[in-house]
C-alpha cells in the first residue's frame, strides 16, 4: 500500500511515490534520560530516535513500545517518521 497523502512525503527525496507504512524499531532511552539532564560530551548514539523523544501517545503498549507506526522509503532505503509523533524540544 503506497501513501499518498502530501503531507507524508520523504524529506530526502521529497516524494511519497516508494513510501510504504511500516512499524519501525527504535531506542528504549536517550542519552539525555541515561545521564540525566544533560547529554554526555563525545557519547556517541547508537539510534536516532529513542521512546522518551516521542509524545506518549504515540507509542505502543508494554512490551511494543520501542515500535512506533513510521514510514519506509523504498528508492532511499530509509525509514522515517512523522514530524508530529516527536516531543517539542522547545523550552
């Protein structure tokens, strides 16, 4: 089933014409919540995107909840996600 919604379109293509919906993986904890309240100079991260970086609402129930509802791009090869389902970052 391919998207065709405007509004989800990949950002690096800029197409919704390969975007499949798929359930992706992400982290169980950011830096900032392994380290407390501040991340930890030359940390390197191992995901992008982990489940305290994400609204509440959008996560699955125990024991799924480092599934989130994303999209794949199948001429890029990459998965993505929602601009909406992440927490604002604004203080």
């Amino acid at each position: 089933m391919q998207i065709k919604d405007s509004c989800e379109r990949f950002p690096k293509c800029m197409s919704n014409a390969h975007i499949q919906k798929k359930l992706i993986l992400i982290g169980k904890a950011s830096p900032k919540l392994l380290f407390g309240s501040e991340e930890k100079a030359g940390y390197r991260r191992k995901d992008q995107l982990t489940v305290d970086e994400c609204k509440p609402e959008m996560i699955h129930s125990k024991p799924l909840e480092q599934f989130i509802d994303g999209y794949y791009c199948e001429k890029c090869g990459i998965g993505f996600i929602a601009d909406e389902i992440l927490t604002s970052t604004e203080n």
